[in-house]
C-alpha cells in the first residue's frame, strides 16, 4: 500500500454518543491530550492543515469525538481530553462513558496518541488514559510535547523517567520527545501512525 497522506485528511463527523460512529472497519489512530498539552498543534504539525484543528475546537465540539478521513479505510480520532480536575461532574460523567465506551468497543481502534506537555508528564488524566488502554490492550504513543521548552538533557532526562514509568503497563507503549511548534518528531510520529495503519 503506498503511504498514506496525512494532509489529505478531511472532516467526517462528531459525534456525541457511540450510536452516532461510523462502521466498525478500515482502521482508525485517536488522538488525546489534556486541554492546553498541545493536542491542536500536534494535529496541525501531522496534517499540515491548521482547519483540522480548528474544527475540533469549535465551541460545542470540544466535548465531541471529531473523526477526519485519511482515505475511504483510514481515519483519525479526535478525543476530547480535559483539564480533569476542574471538569463540572456531570460533564466528567458523559466525557468518561463516551471515551470508556469508545475505547472499549472500537475495534477498528488500532492505536492512541496520547499528547502530554513534556514539562507536565504523566498527570491525573494520563494515567487514567494508560489505565484505561492497558485494560483494552490497545497500543499507546505517547508524545511529550513542547521539548523546546527545556534543554535537550532535561528532556532526555524526562524521556527516560517516563519510559521506566511505563514498564508496569503490559500492553504496547511507546514514548518519544515532540515540539509541535518546531516540527521536531513528526517523522518518527508518522512512522508509528504508518506502521498502525498499514500492517
Ligand atoms: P490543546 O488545548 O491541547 O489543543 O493545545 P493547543 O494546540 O491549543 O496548544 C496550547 C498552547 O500551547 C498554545 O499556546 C500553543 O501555541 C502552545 N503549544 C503547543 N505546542 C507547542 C510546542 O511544541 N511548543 C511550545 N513552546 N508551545 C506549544
């Protein structure tokens, strides 16, 4: 299969509830990150179109499941994530069964990206997401975003302390370093979303 082309992604749909998903099949990689990890720029950096991104932070849409067609088999998945703590509870409740149940039934879900800001790793809300895929057994990658906002050897040094809190979880995970402002690790990103989609 010839490699797939990340900017030719095109909105789908949003979705509120599960009922609302497009067929089980093809295969589709999520994307979530807690609000202000840089999830948009990560998803502007992949797609080299910023109008993906601005989609999914549409007012009202933010709660939402935003799907983008890669082609007629492939698509990416946009998780609403949130600043967990100060969610309101009834907005928590809808925004846990919506993901729960997403990454729980999907089986076209090949993969997660899990965006967090390198200088915040591994917050409440990430682990609940790594909890949550060592119980489905789904694959992880998680990108530690906004290196430029630290020198090389700290984030190496923030790279190794997360790989090694990674090795209680069974299930695939892989970690690397990100600046979705310098475009720094969209080559290994898209590696990964590649070996995902096309295997
Ligand atoms: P989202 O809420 O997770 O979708 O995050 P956004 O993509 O809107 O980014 C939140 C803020 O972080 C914005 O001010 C971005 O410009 C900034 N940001 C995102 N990625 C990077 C990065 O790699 N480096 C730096 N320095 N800032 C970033």
């Amino acid at each position: 299969m010839n490699k797939l082309n990340y900017q030719k992604a095109v909105f789908l749909l949003s979705i509120a509830n599960l009922s609302q998903l497009p067929p089980d099949e093809g295969i589709e990689v999520a994307i979530v990150g807690r609000s202000n990890s840089g999830k948009s720029s990560v998803l502007n950096q992949l797609t080299q179109n910023k109008g993906l991104a601005r989609v999914s932070k549409t007012p009202g849409r933010t709660q939402l499941i935003n799907l983008f067609a890669l082609d007629q088999n492939h698509r990416l998945a946009d998780l609403p994530g949130y600043g967990y703590a100060k969610v309101p509870p009834s907005v928590k409740k809808n925004w846990q069964a919506l993901l729960d149940g997403y990454l729980r039934s999907r089986e076209c879900l090949r993969g997660l990206i899990l965006v967090m800001d390198i200088r915040h790793p591994l917050k409440e809300f990430d682990r609940l997401m790594l909890e949550w895929c060592h119980q489905c057994d789904l694959s992880v990658h998680i990108l530690l975003n906004k290196c430029d906002k630290m020198t090389q050897s700290a984030a190496s040094k923030t790279l190794r302390e997360v790989k090694k809190a990674l090795t209680k979880y069974t299930n695939e995970m892989s970690v690397q370093i990100f600046s979705a402002m310098k475009g720094k690790g969209v080559k290994e990103l898209r590696g990964q979303m590649d070996n995902w989609f096309m295997e």
